[in-house]
C-alpha cells in the first residue's frame, strides 16, 4: 500500500453507516431520556420554587395576621382591665361611702342609747338618793328625834330635800 | 515507517475494500461511548443524579452551550443528540489510539477478518488517524449542512451562492468543498501525526526504552489533550457552519 496514508474506499461509507447507527441508538436509549429528566429536573425546581416563594408569601400574610390579632388582643386586654379597674374603683369608693354611712348609723344609735342610759342612770340615781336620803333621813329622825332641840335641823334637812327636788 | 506504525489491513467484499483496522477500531470506539452513556442512563433520575449521569448532564450542558452561542438555541435543539454523540465519538476515538494493545498477542492466529494483523501493533489505534473516518464525519457535517439550510430556507438557500454577484458561485462553491476537506484534514492530521510520534517513540531501541518513559509519558498527556482539543473544535465547526446555514442574514 506504499507509505501514502490518505486513500479514500469504502471505509467512508461504511463510517458513516457506523455512526449514523451510533447517533440512531444514542440519541433513543441516551440523550432523548436524559434530556427529558434535565428537563424534568428544570421544571421540578422551577416549580418548587414557585410555591417556596408561595408559601413564603402566605406565611408573611399568616404572620401579619397573627400581628394584627395579638395587637388587637392586647388592646382589648388593656380596655378590659381598664374597665376593670373603673368598676373596682367605683365599688371601692361605694363600699367605702356604705361603711362611712354603717358607721355613722352606729355611731349615731350608738350615741342614743348612751344618752338614754345616762338618763336612766341620772334618773335611778335620783330615785336612789331619794330612797337614801329618805332612809338616811329617817335614821336620823329616829335617833335624834327624841333629843330636843334638833327641831330646826330637821326643819333644815327637809328644806334641802325639797330644793332637791 | 508510517507502515510499520499503521500496517493498513484491508479487507474484500466483492470490488468494494475496507480498511478493517479502521472499522474494527471505530466499531470498538462506538462500544465504548456505548458502554459510558449506558452507565450513565443506567439510573436516571430526575432527582439527585449518580456520578455518571452527572458526567453526562455536564457532556450535554457544554455542547447545548456550544449551541447556544453559536445560533438561535430552538433551530439548534433537534442537533442536539447528533452534535454530543459526535463529540463523544471523536473524543472516544482520539483517545483509543493511545491505549496500549491489551491483547498480548493472544489474537496472533486469528485469520478471521485478518484480526491477527488488526491488533499486532503495540497502540491500538485511533479510528480519527485514518482519514476516511474524518472524511465521513466531515460529510455527515457538509451533508447536514445543506439539508438544514435547504430545510430553513427552502430553495432559497441556494440563493447565496450568487451573492452578490453570480460570478462568486465559484468562490461559495469551494467555500462549501473546502469545509469538510478543512474539518477532515484537520482532525486526522492532528491525531494521525501523534499516533506516529507515539508509534515512534515506542520503536525507540532497547536502550532508550527506560529513557523512554518520560517522552512518552508527555506526549500521551498531550495527545489526551490534543484529542480533547479537536473534538469540541469539530463540533463547535460543525455547529459554526449549521447555524451559517440556517441564520436569516444569508
């Protein structure tokens, strides 16, 4: 064949015969399913991350909810224990007022009965000392009764006795 | 020497003759890329990939890459499984040559397709160091070209042979020979000068064979990326001149 490398045959069709039949089985068993997975692959991860970035949103939207409702319950806590406070307030003050007014009430009563008493006592004192003054009276008359000259003292006593009275 | 590196086996069938080292070696190569891309759709998911599957999504990425900054990536999508089986062979091809034969003699006595001769040398060989496999690939290429061109365009692809004048058919008309002789020449200069080189310093004499293995050494690294180099250039050629072909400037 000499030393002359470049000489064309038949070996350029059947190479291309060869090859064809190479790109014909790679292109059906390889490219064709790894190409669909790539793109499978492409669309699962575009698809993921379309609903991350959705599920991202509605956790935003799901947080301002909460943030919403936890400032309105704190508000409404506020205005519960503001009027709260109000009420006791307002019912301390009522008890307050109630027992200022119990208190007076007794007091009052209180005082009454005192001066009754006083009265009662003055009056059975009175009623006593008269009882006394009498027995002491008569005592006296009967000691000295017989003794002459004691007629003025006793004149005297029953005069006082009856200014007494 | 060419001879002694490259001892051309032909084979007869009826008038036809074929270079039987060439086809056996092409068909080895074909086997291999085979072989790789079934490991690499063995398991496909669309999930997490397997180390193979990812060398291949990589292969596919670069070449639909190439595509994309060459022409409109939709025209360019339907080329896509000839343009990565391409690279895939000619890579696979450019680094068979470089294999030692593993053979060891055993094949000696096989007449059968002249087998005892294919596998005598100490490489195998690479199936792009024959140039009637770069001339085929390279007309698939031109092949590809028209019939793309043709399909885009209708008739009016042949409209810019005659631009601007009539007179430049004749430069078009060897602009459109000289794609595949430059794609064929090419290929098969770069890897058919290192098998030689390779084949030569294999024959060094039995002194120099210690010494031997540094030159060797660098100059299968650098046929590894001779080899690498040429398949992306004939891609990146081939997908160059299809998108020539079919953009809407012509």
């Amino acid at each position: 064949m000499g030393g002359n490398p470049i000489q064309f045959d038949f070996t350029v069709p059947a190479t291309i015969l060869s090859f064809l039949l190479l790109v014909y089985l790679l292109s059906k068993l390889a490219w064709k399913p790894l190409m669909k997975m790539m793109e499978e692959r492409r669309t699962n991860i575009e698809s993921m991350l379309a609903s991350a970035e959705n599920e991202r949103q509605q956790a935003e939207k799901i947080k301002r909810e909460y943030q919403e409702e936890m400032r309105k319950a704190r508000h409404e806590a506020q205005e519960v224990i503001a009027k709260a406070t109000k009420v006791s307030e307002t019912r301390a003050s009522e008890i307050l007022a109630a027992s200022h007014e119990e208190a007076e009430k007794i007091k009052k009563s209180a005082l009454v009965d005192i001066q009754r008493e006083r009265d009662r006592a003055i009056a059975e004192v009175k009623s006593q000392v008269a009882d006394l003054s009498v027995l002491v009276a008569e005592k006296i008359i009967r000691q000295k009764l017989d003794l002459k000259g004691q007629g003025e003292l006793i004149e005297q006593f029953i005069q006082e006795v009856g200014e007494m009275q | 020497m060419i001879k002694e590196v490259h001892e051309t086996v032909i084979w007869h069938w009826g008038a036809m003759t074929f270079h039987g080292k060439t086809l056996i070696m092409t068909w080895i190569s074909m086997t291999a890329v085979l072989v790789f891309c079934y490991l690499g759709v063995r398991n496909l998911t669309s999930g997490k990939p397997g180390k193979m599957q990812n060398v291949l999504e990589m292969i596919v990425d670069f070449v639909k890459s190439v595509v994309a900054d060459n022409m409109d990536y939709e025209k360019g999508r339907p080329l896509l499984s000839y343009l990565v089986t391409l690279i895939m062979f000619v890579f696979f091809s450019n680094m068979l040559g470089l294999i030692p034969n593993f053979t060891f003699g055993l094949l000696h006595d096989v007449h059968f397709a002249q087998l005892g001769h294919i596998f005598a040398s100490p490489s195998m060989m690479s199936p792009t160091a024959d140039i009637n496999t770069t001339m085929a690939l390279a007309l698939l290429t031109i092949f590809l070209v028209v019939y793309l061109g043709i399909k885009t365009k209708g008739l009016h692809y042949f409209h810019h042979f005659i631009e601007p004048y009539p007179v430049f058919a004749i430069i078009h008309a060897i602009d459109l020979l000289s794609k595949p002789m430059t794609l064929a020449f090419r290929l098969f200069g770069n890897i058919f000068a290192g098998e030689i080189l390779l084949g030569v310093i294999l024959m060094l004499p039995g002194i120099w064979v210690l010494p031997g293995i540094l030159p060797t050494t660098i100059w299968l690294a650098f046929s590894i990326f001779v080899g690498a180099i040429q398949s992306y250039v004939f891609v990146v050629l081939t997908t160059a001149y299809v998108s020539q072909a079919v953009s809407e400037s012509h």
